[in-house]
C-alpha cells in the first residue's frame, strides 16, 4: 500500500461522496475536499493541492469530469475516473485510468496504489479488476 496520500474527490452524488471518503480513509488516505462541479473542483485544488484526484464523469450542473480531470493534470494532478461510465480513451497523459463502479473497499486501496507506482514509474504490486490503466498519452 502507498504512503498516506492527499486525495481529491469529484463527485456529485452525496452518497457515494461519503462512501468513498470513508473508503479512502480506512486506507490512510486524507481527503483534501469533495467537489461535485468544474468551478468546485479547481478551486478546491488550487486551495489544496492534492496528490491524487478521484473524478466521476458525469458531474452537477451537466459539468464533465472528463473536463475536470484534463485542467487537473494541466496542473499537474494525477487522476483516476471513479465511474460507471469509464471513458474509453484518457484527454492527459496524467489521467492514468478509471475505477469502475460498484467497486470494492480493498480494491479502491489497490487501484490507488497501483496509480501511484505508474506515477513514479514503477510496476504496480496489484491491479485490481475494477481498475483499467489507459495507454500512455504522449
């Protein structure tokens, strides 16, 4: 398992918003904040920057994630899709893949581990089923 990293939640449904967070810190992470909009999510990482952001595509307001996670890893933010909806392809090379939903506990803690190996260029331990790295963008 990675160290205690500072996550970043864009999610528009306050339920899963919660479920997740709690998720994340039974696995030692922090969770900077949760937005459910673009103007909430860059505001919140420009107020704290995170580590990792975890991003829904479809967000509040009719906003995308996909969007979302693009400005993010333009700010040099790694991010995952947590979605039912996983975008086929990634906008940004520092948008490593998508976390299908349902997920499990374990396999959020794993998937977030085995992003952040690839964002130090090491081989993950493990990949869980629920997570789908994209081809590197160049």
């Amino acid at each position: 398992m990675p160290d205690r990293l500072r996550i970043m939640l864009v999610e528009d449904e306050a339920l899963v918003a919660m479920l997740v967070e709690d998720a994340l810190t039974l696995h030692g992470h922090i969770v900077t904040g949760v937005a459910d909009t673009q103007a909430g999510a860059l505001a919140l990482a420009e107020a704290d920057r995170p580590d990792l952001a975890l991003c829904d595509v479809r967000l509040a307001q009719g906003d995308s994630g996909r969007t979302v996670a693009v400005a993010l890893a333009a700010r040099g933010i790694p991010c995952l899709f947590l979605s039912g909806n996983c975008p086929d392809v990634a906008d940004h090379p520092l948008i490593l893949g998508c976390i299908a939903k349902p997920f499990y506990t374990a396999g959020l803690g794993y998937a977030i581990a085995a992003a952040m190996a690839r964002v130090h260029g090491e081989a993950p331990e493990k990949i869980p089923n629920e997570l789908r790295f994209y081809a590197p963008v160049d």
